[in-house]
C-alpha cells in the first residue's frame, strides 16, 4: 500500500510539472514564430523603402543633371551678353581691348607633383587668355586681380593692347 502512495503523489507532482512545462514550450515557440513574422515583415518595409528611397534619389539625381544643364546655358547667355555690353560701353566710352595672359601658379605646381589642384581645373596650369575692356594697361590689371586674386595663387603672365575702338 505505501508504494500505490508513492506512485500516486509522484503522478500529481509529475503531472502538473510536467503540464507547467509543455505550456512554457509552446509560449516559447510562439513568441519565436511571432518574432520571425516580424522580422519577415520588416526586411519587406525595408526592401520597399530602400525602392522609394532609390527613386526619389533617381529623380533628384535627375533634376541636379537638369538644373546643372540650365545653369550652364543661362551662364554662357550672361557671358555672351555681358560681352556685348562691354563692346558696348567701349564703343561709348571709347575704352580700348586688352588680352591678358594669366594661369595660376598652384595648378601649376600640382601638376608638376603628379597631383590635381583640390578646386581649379587642368587648364589653369597653362596661360589662358582673356579679353577686358579698360582706360588703360593698369584699370584693367585691378580688375583682372580683383577677379583673379594672387593670393589664391593666379599669376597675371601679359597685358597687350589688342585694338582700339572708336
């Protein structure tokens, strides 16, 4: 009879325990199929917001290249017609034509290193011509400094007259 006490209190311990620990699996296992339903769903809102993102980004891409386009053209317009003004006033003001030759000294150097210039472009290693209209030899080298400052490393190489307007 002590043995049928036995197997019976080991029955309504084991049973409980036993129950107390099935229940803690399938909590478990739920809290991990729900935790992997979240990650799924999150890597597909990422995927499609890096899509949006990568669109946007094509389009203002896009835009910039189109700006960039305008910019250059209303650039060369304004040139253009800053030319003719100056022709213009010179032909008023009876102002004469000076070339000057100028390139920069920094570029110069880097390029001698091997090395491009962090801003300028190639070409202001070499001499490059300009066209300005003035009174005279020393008005037009102030203006070209003010436009080209030494201190960034643009050397003025010549000033010649190049023709009189009347």
């Amino acid at each position: 009879m002590g043995s049928f006490w036995l197997i019976m209190g080991a029955m309504l311990i084991g049973v409980p325990g036993a129950t107390f620990i099935v229940l803690q699996l399938i909590a478990q296992h739920k809290r991990q199929v729900s935790a992997y339903e979240w990650s799924s769903a999150e890597v597909v809102r990422r995927g499609q917001r890096m899509d949006e993102l990568e669109k946007l980004s094509k389009n203002a891409q896009q835009k910039i290249a189109e700006l960039t386009k305008q910019k250059l053209e209303l650039e060369a317009q304004v040139t253009k017609l800053e030319k003719l003004a100056s022709e213009a006033v010179a032909q008023e003001t009876n102002t004469k034509t000076f070339s000057i030759g100028i390139y920069n000294s920094e570029v110069r150097r880097a390029h001698m290193m091997g090395e491009k210039h962090r801003q300028l472009d190639d070409k202001w290693g070499e001499i490059n011509y300009v066209e300005l209209n003035g009174a005279g030899e020393d008005e037009v080298r102030r203006t070209i400094m003010r436009k080209f400052p030494p201190e960034r490393g643009f050397v003025i190489e010549s000033v010649h007259l190049v023709k009189k307007t009347s």
